[in-house]
C-alpha cells in the first residue's frame, strides 16, 4: 500500500497560472483519512509552503529548498548547509553573472537591496519570509539554498555553471528561470523523510518534472514524469501523465493502491 505521495510544484502540481488545481485541499485530505502523507517538495521555502497549503498544511510534510530544509509535523528534521567558502564563490559567480540572488535559511530567505521589481516578486507574489540586506556579510546563518535569476539567457548561464559546479554541488535548472545550488536535492529531503516515517521506497509515489526532481523519482517505488518534461529524464521505470489530480484520484478510488495507470 503506498503510503507518501510526493510532489513537485512548479510545472507538475501547480496550474500554468501558478495556482493549485482545483480540489487539491479535499484530496489531500482524502488521502490523510487513508493514512497517506502528502509531500510538497519544492525549491520553495517552508512558510511560502505553509501559506500555500494553508487548509491543510498540519496533515502534510516538506522538502523544502530542494532538500535542504525537511519538515514533518512543523518539526525542521533535517538541514543541509553549504560550507562557508563555497557559499561566497557561488555568490560571486551569481553576481558576475548579472543574475538577481536569491538565499535561503532554515526559516527566512535574503534579497539584496538591488532590484526593487525582484525583491517586491519574492515578498508580495511568491510570499517568502524574505529580509532585504545591503551585503551577504549580514547573513548571521548557514546557507542551505543559493539561487540565481534571470528572465533571459538561462540555458548559456547554466551551461557555464553546470561545467563548473555539478561535481561539487548540486546545481540544477529550477522552473523557466531560476538556478539553483545546495548541497542537498530532493532526493536527500525524501530519503529524511521515509527514514523517520519507517516507509519503504516501494510505498512512495513522486511526481516531477524538471532535472531538480530527477533523484527525487529515482528514489520512488512509483515514479511519475509530466509529459511535457525534459525527454532526457524519461527512464524505463518511470510512468507519464499531464496531470497530477486524476492519479490522486485513481489512488483513492484504489484504496491507497496504484493499479497500471
């Protein structure tokens, strides 16, 4: 029987407007009364999640910050920080690249006082706990998530940045133009989560869509791709679908079972 069922946001969970689908709250907790545990796993941060899943948030758990931050039970089980030394360069890389710098906390995010437009989109669309700093010097915590911006010319950006980091760290591709860099990914955040739940992978389904979700879906007994993915991250293992809700759907329907769907 599956008993956690993960899910990316951006372009898996969430409608193109941004939006949660319709029903999702009900579902939710349909599968709660099941004894399934729904995972938002995202790049966001804990309390963004929290407002977004407000209505049912207590019945939920996190992989925040692509890994880096994991909740059960309003409980952070688990963080991931980036060593000092390795903080500042990605930093410098992300400002010589003229991307607009995004740093997360355990429980607040940072925004340089540079570009009003982005700073305002963080704390008033995308509703993080975000404190405006002057310079990286005042961040008096660990960096668990590092992340650069950029509305055009991502894909020659993270091309240089992939050549240079992807050993050392990880450093994906989040959404249409976003870079990010932990030392976690989503897979560790699931791995903390079914270790102190005592689930077995073979009780997990997740469902993604970008290169951020790929060790997520390899650690699932029940992996799902969107169809309009990436055609690399396509593996023999994985099943597709368009939309999350109707597998949510045929889950319940089952039992807390998945038939071939």
């Amino acid at each position: 029987m599956i008993k956690l069922i993960a899910s990316d946001l951006d372009g898996t969970l969430l409608e193109p407007d941004g939006t949660l689908p319709e029903g999702i709250f009900e579902t939710i907790e349909e599968l709660s009364a099941l004894g399934i545990r729904f995972i938002a796993a995202s790049g966001r941060q804990y309390a963004n999640l929290q407002r977004l899943f407000q209505p049912v948030w207590k019945q939920m758990a996190f992989v925040c910050e692509n890994g880096a931050v994991n909740v059960i039970d309003d409980k952070i089980i688990g963080v991931v920080p980036i060593a000092d030394d390795m903080a500042q360069e990605l930093v410098r890389d992300i400002q010589d690249a003229g991307m607009n710098l995004l740093i997360s906390g355990k429980r607040n995010s940072y925004v340089l006082n540079q570009n009003r437009a982005f700073t305002d989109d963080i704390i008033y669309r995308l509703r993080n706990n975000a404190a405006v700093i002057n310079d990286v010097s005042e961040i008096c915590e660990p960096m668990l998530k590092i992340s650069g911006q950029i509305s055009t010319g991502l894909p020659e950006i993270s091309a240089r940045f992939s050549e240079k980091w992807e050993n050392r760290i990880s450093a994906v591709v989040s959404g249409a133009d976003w870079f990010d860099f932990t030392i976690a990914h989503k897979g560790i955040g699931l791995e903390m989560i079914i270790k102190e739940m005592n689930v077995k992978p073979s009780e997990l389904v997740a469902f993604g869509d970008n290169f951020n979700d790929e060790r997520m879906l390899a650690l699932a007994g029940y992996p799902f791709l969107m169809e309009q993915a990436d055609p690399r991250l396509r593996k023999p293992n994985i099943r597709l679908c368009n939309k999350v809700l109707p597998v949510l759907h045929e889950i319940i329907k089952n039992k807390g079972h998945l038939p071939q769907v």
